[in-house]
C-alpha cells in the first residue's frame, strides 16, 4: 500500500469516530497525477447528493505531459461506495450532525486508488488547546522518565 496524500490537518480539527474505504471515480489524466502525488485535500469534505457520495475541494494538479484534454483541478468527485452504507452514513451525518472528509488517498495491492474516510466530529478551540497540552506533558513525562533510567 503506498500512501499518495495524508490529510494531517483533520487529526488536529476533528475528533475520528468511524473509518471507510472507498473507490473514486477518477479520468485518465487524474490517475496519472494522484499516482505521482499531485493531490492536496486541506479542505476537503464529503456530501451525499442523490444517493451518492461526493468529493469536494480536493486540488489534483494537472498533469504535467498531458495535451490540451487535461483535467479540472478542484472537480467534485464521486466515490464508490456499497449503496447501503452510505445510507448508514447519511443517517449517521444527519442525526449526530457530523462530517464526512477523507483521510488519505492511497494505491493498493492491485493497483487501484481508494480514498479512506471518515466519520468525524469537530473539536472546539478549547478541545484543541487541551489535546495540545496532554500531548506536551507526556513527552515531559517520557523525557524525565528517559533520564531517571541512565
């Protein structure tokens, strides 16, 4: 599995509840691009219109050797998911009021491009801060625990 793009943002604004994977719906001059790691999703999200499952905001740059029949950049993209969970999902998102955003693109063993998203809820300045600060004082912790063992 090689990891094309990481969404580093969503861990620090959003709480994770839930995983997926999925396909994406991507052109020919997409495919070649995203395998070269031209994506970035720092404000991407996912919406269910009509039953499918949308991507939005993800920038894949155009491709470099390409002709004039490149892509558009930021295009919605539609990924593939079992009709059943994304009902699952849309009851989820409508109910508790969360979000759908993804967390990485990345090539699998057979060689196709799946996006994992997930279910997340977001995290208040305060959250943040506080998650911040548990961080610091572990590694403090760790460090002072390091130097009493010498």
């Amino acid at each position: 599995m090689k990891v094309l793009a990481k969404n580093k943002k969503a861990f620090h604004d959003y709480e994770i509840l839930e995983t997926f994977e999925c396909g994406i719906e991507l052109k020919g001059t997409e495919v070649k691009s995203a395998k070269e790691g031209n994506i970035n999703l720092k404000d991407a999200f996912c919406k269910i219109e009509n039953g499918e499952l949308i991507l939005y905001n993800v920038h894949i740059s155009p491709y470099s050797s390409a002709t004039v029949f490149n892509h558009d950049p930021e295009r919605p993209r539609r990924l593939l998911m079992h009709k059943k969970e994304i009902i699952r999902l849309n009851s989820k998102v409508k109910k508790e009021g969360l979000t759908i955003i993804p967390l990485e693109f990345y090539v699998n063993d057979k060689g196709l491009i799946k996006v994992k998203i997930a279910l997340a809820r977001g995290l208040k300045k305060y959250d943040k801060r506080e998650k911040i600060a548990e961080r610091d004082f572990e590694r403090r912790v760790k460090k002072l625990e390091k130097y009493e063992n010498i």
